[in-house]
C-alpha cells in the first residue's frame, strides 16, 4: 500500500504528467560545472569573521600570550579540535 502523495509532491506529479518537464540537452556539461564548483569550495580554506565578547578574546589572547602562539592560530586549533572530537569538555571549577 502507497502513502498518499504530499500537496508539493502531487503537484510536481501533475507538472510532470501534463509534459512541462524537459531534458536538459546540456545536464553532463552542467554536471561536471556544478562538481567543479563544489569540489573547489570544499578544497579552500576558508576564511570566517566572527565577533567575539571583548572578554572571551582577552581570555584567548592571554592562553595564547601563555602558550607562545599568536591567538588567531589558538582559535584555530580549538575548532579543530572540537570538530574532530578531540575537545574535552570539562565541569568548570
């Protein structure tokens, strides 16, 4: 037994039957422009500006003054680690 079709889903349905869809004669070209496009946003390094409370980057820039690395490479680190699970949270004191 089917499931009943959703509002939006019977109406690409109808669009479909009623022959308003056509082949894309360039969808290999479009493809391969498309892959390009998403394999050369996943390979840049990205640049991102955030705005932090004037007390978290003092904070930063004193671990970082502590550790000897400047504090926009300890930020880095820290997202680093916390995306590849490598962060450990700890109960604060």
């Amino acid at each position: 037994m089917t499931q009943p079709l959703e509002t939006d889903e019977q109406d690409i349905l109808n669009s479909y039957e009623q022959g308003e869809w056509q082949s894309v004669k360039t969808l290999h070209e479009d493809l391969r422009q498309y892959q390009a496009y998403a394999t050369a946003t996943l390979a840049q390094s990205g640049q991102v500006s955030i705005a932090l409370p004037d007390e978290d980057l003092k904070a930063i820039q004193r671990k970082a003054l502590e550790s000897g690395v400047p504090y926009q490479k300890l930020i880095v680190d820290v997202v680093h680690q916390f995306v590849t699970g490598r962060l450990i949270e700890r109960p604060r004191t």
